[in-house]
C-alpha cells in the first residue's frame, strides 16, 4: 500500500476508533481496518488494563476456532508485552496449525493497556514506522477511555444499588418484606436466578435458610445445616465475601443442600452478614442466569448492600424483642397500635407506630 493510501487509512482508523462507544464497538470498527493497513489475513485485539474485572478480547478475519486460541495465548503476551514493550513476532497455535502472527503493545501513558495482534505473514507495518506508531498510540488512548466509561458506570451502578436497597430497607416495618426487598435487589444486582439469606440461630451453631427468592423458594425454605460448614462457614468466620464460580470444586462446598432438594448450585457469591461486631449471617446469592460466571464487581456491588442488610435484621430482631418481652408485656398484645409511651428516640418504634393501621 502507498503512503498516501496508508496515511488516509490510518486517519479513517482513528476516526473510526473514536466514534466507538464500546469494547465490542472499538473492535467491530476498527480491526477490518487493521488488516487493510498491514494487509494481515486476519487481526485481534486484547485489552487488559488493571482496572477491568476481565479482558476483552474481539476478532476479526479469522475462524472461531483461531480467535479463542488468540485469546487464549494474549494474557501471556501481554504480560511479557508490560514488561519489554516491543512487538512480539510470535506463532500462533490453532486447530489447523502454526499461524504467523504479531503482537504490538497499545501504550498509554507510560504503561500497556493491550495488544493489536495481525495474523498471517504479510504485516506492513515496521514497528519504527511513523503512521502505525501514531495508529498504536491512538487505539491505547482510545482503549484507555473506554475503560474510563467502564469505571464510571461500574461505580454508578454500585451507587444505585446501594441507594435502592438503602431507601426501601428504610422504609420496611416488616422483616419478611424488608428481606423479600433485599434478595430481590440482590439478584438483580448479580444477574442471579436465585438468592437467600441464612441467619445464624441464637446460640450461634446453626444456619436457617431465613428467606429465599427466586427459583429456588420452595425448595430450601427453613432448611438448616451447622455454621461451621459450607462456604457459608467460611466467610462468615473470615468475614471476607467471596466469589465461587465453581462450586463442585469447591472442598467445602455443603452439597447436602442440593441433594436434599434437588437444586444444582453451579455458583455463588457469599457474603458474611455482621452487623457491627456481631454476625448475623450470610447472604448467597446463586447460579448466574445467562450460565456464565459471577464477577468481582458484582461481589463489590453486593458487599455494600450485604452491611445494609445485616443492620436491618439486626435492629428488626431487636425491636421484636423489645416489643415481646416489654411492650406487650406492659400494654397487652395490641400495644404498638395505639401506644401512648413511644420510645421517643427510638427510630425502630417510631417508625413502626407510623405504618400502624
């Protein structure tokens, strides 16, 4: 190709790579691009950046087949890529052989941000070449953007979440409805097709399935096992969530759960419920409903949402004891509707007294 034609080519590279709005987008505009300028049978692209919870990868001009073995092999050229920032001439192993292939670094800001991959043995573009390093370092800039949107609305969707379950947990004057409300939350948040929260019985020895949603209510509804088991134990004890996306490899996995109720966990992210100093119990939330796995943000999302719930059962369980034990002890059964000695500075009996009939 003419550095004339080169050039013009570069430019509608990076004008296409600018208008992208997405990882998926940046890679349907501009790798056919690519493989016009080197004139590379065909092109990926891999971006890793530390702030994702994992890599993209997109393809083009190539098979299935050799796109999954390209991501495959990118994580490992991309951390030799960190390290020496210069393009890699590498062999690419697929199905149907050795495929030639090249690997240059997309820099930003004096780190890697990914790779440009070109398949095949026709690449045009030295690495000393002016046109394609200003190409490389376009991409890097542009790539480095849309991990900045990601970011963004990774933490508006945290927000949001954390919002709504705060605002309708607030206004709950009921435990069930106030947990019903939270695990809807929840799955929603995680993309999840089941969810349920087990707390800890008084002594502290056993969980109790205290509320289930989803798929899976009518079948681990007040089930218990001991709160030494399962990954539930586990986090509870460590007071670290956590994310399972294979639970049968899991050693501590309790499966007598699923074998008594015929539910297949696949995977899980649990998260200790501790309100203050004192656990309360976990929170699950099941098996990803498009089948794939689980991710760390979604665990980050979840975590914020898991400390609002576990201070709401707590005040919940408290504010019943109070009313059993005095309450009613005092002022008969109906002493809430109608009470006339309030705890004034008590937000729980207040707020209960206002939804009274």
């Amino acid at each position: 190709m003419a550095n004339g034609d080169r050039a013009s080519r570069a430019v509608e590279l990076v004008e296409a790579a600018i208008g992208a709005d997405a990882f998926d987008d940046l890679a349907t505009r501009v790798l056919p691009i690519l493989r016009d300028l080197a004139g590379a049978g065909g092109a990926f692209l891999h971006l890793a950046d530390y702030r994702l919870s994992a890599p993209f990868d997109g393809a083009s001009g190539v098979t299935d087949g050799v796109a999954c073995a390209a991501a495959a092999a990118a994580p490992a050229w991309f951390d030799r890529s960190s390290d020496d920032p210069s393009p890699l001439e590498m062999r690419l192993e697929a199905d149907d052989g050795q495929i030639p292939c090249t690997v240059y670094p997309l820099p930003v800001d004096g780190r890697v941000i990914g790779l440009v991959g070109l398949l095949g043995p026709d690449d045009e573009c030295p690495a000393n070449d002016m046109v394609w390093t200003r190409v490389l370092s376009s991409l890097g800039l542009v790539a480095d953007r849309l991990v900045g949107r990601v970011v963004a609305e990774r933490k508006l969707l945290h927000l949001n979440t954390y919002l709504t379950v705060s605002s309708m947990l607030s206004k709950s004057v009921d435990l069930s409805e106030l947990l019903e409300i939270a695990l809807y939350c929840s799955m929603e948040a995680a993309s999840a097709e089941a969810a349920s929260i087990l707390l800890l019985d008084e002594e502290k020895e056993n969980f109790r399935f205290y509320s289930v949603e989803g798929v899976a209510k009518p079948l681990l509804g007040g089930s218990t096992f001991p709160a030494t088991e399962g990954v539930a134990g586990r986090v509870l004890a460590s007071r670290e969530a956590e994310v399972v996306n294979d639970v049968e490899a899991d050693p501590q996995f309790y499966g007598r759960i699923d074998q008594r109720t015929g539910y297949q966990t696949r995977n899980m992210i649990a998260l200790p419920l501790v309100a203050g100093e004192e656990p309360v119990g976990v929170l699950e939330v099941l098996n990803r409903t498009d089948g794939g796995a689980f991710t760390a943000d979604e665990r980050q999302i979840l975590v914020s949402v898991a400390e609002e719930i576990a201070f709401a059962i707590r005040n919940a369980t408290v504010f019943d004891y109070v009313v059993n034990t005095y309450c009613k002890r005092r002022q008969g059964e109906n002493s809430c509707k109608g009470c006339k000695r309030p705890l004034g500075s008590w937000t729980p009996c207040m707020r209960y007294r206002e939804f009274q009939p």
